[in-house]
C-alpha cells in the first residue's frame, strides 16, 4: 500500500547547518527505502512564503500569497512510500530526520484506476 508523509515542521526549527544535515540523513533513508523497494518520492519544500493558493468559487479563480492556513507548523516536505501496512509507515516516519523537530502525519494513498504511471 502507498503511504504519504507529510513532515510539518516550523520553518525557523532548524538552522541552515541543521538543515543540510537534514538532508543528507534524507537522502540516506531516501537510500534505504530505495533499495528495499519501498520508495516512490520525495522532496523538501520551500519556505511558506514562496506559497500561492488557489480557490475557485462560483466559477472564479481566486489566487493568493502564501499557505492555505496559518498555522504553526507549516507543510516542509513528503515522502512517498510503499508500505506493508500503517505499522510499517510508521516505523519508517520515525526514521525521518525531521520528527526529532516536526510532525509526520501519515496518509493512505487511495489508488484511482486510470492514472497514469510516471
């Protein structure tokens, strides 16, 4: 089964050093899972502040500066992985660098017939 973790953390959590370090224990985990066939994806994001949202009501598109919500941890990266079941993804969220400072939350990927492969 397909798991998304989503890693929340505040922006201001780690300084520049730390978070290279971050990174680099990432791509190592990133390592790990890839070779035991449980890696789809992954990516860091960039700050909050480089964020557009986008609504459409009553037909109208309605865009705007930053997140969605304000809130205190905000959305830094993901993980897609391939997981046994919800105990296994949560082995593996624990393994994320950043959940020594953040929050993973872990979602279930529903699989939608027609999409396509990438």
């Amino acid at each position: 089964m397909k798991y998304l973790l989503l890693i929340y953390l505040e922006e201001n959590a780690l300084s520049q050093t730390e978070r290279e370090e971050c990174y680099v224990k990432s791509a190592q985990l990133t390592q790990q899972l890839n070779s035991n066939g449980q890696y789809l994806a992954t990516a860091p994001l960039h700050p909050v502040a480089t964020a557009t949202s986008v609504r459409v009501r009553d037909g109208k598109s309605l865009v705007t500066d930053g997140p969605f919500a304000e809130t205190r941890e905000q959305l830094g990266g993901f993980f897609l992985i391939n997981a046994q079941d919800l105990d296994e993804a949560i082995a593996i969220a624990a393994r994320i660098p950043a959940v020594q400072v953040g929050t993973v939350e872990i979602r279930p990927v529903i699989e939608v017939a027609d999409l396509p492969e990438h």
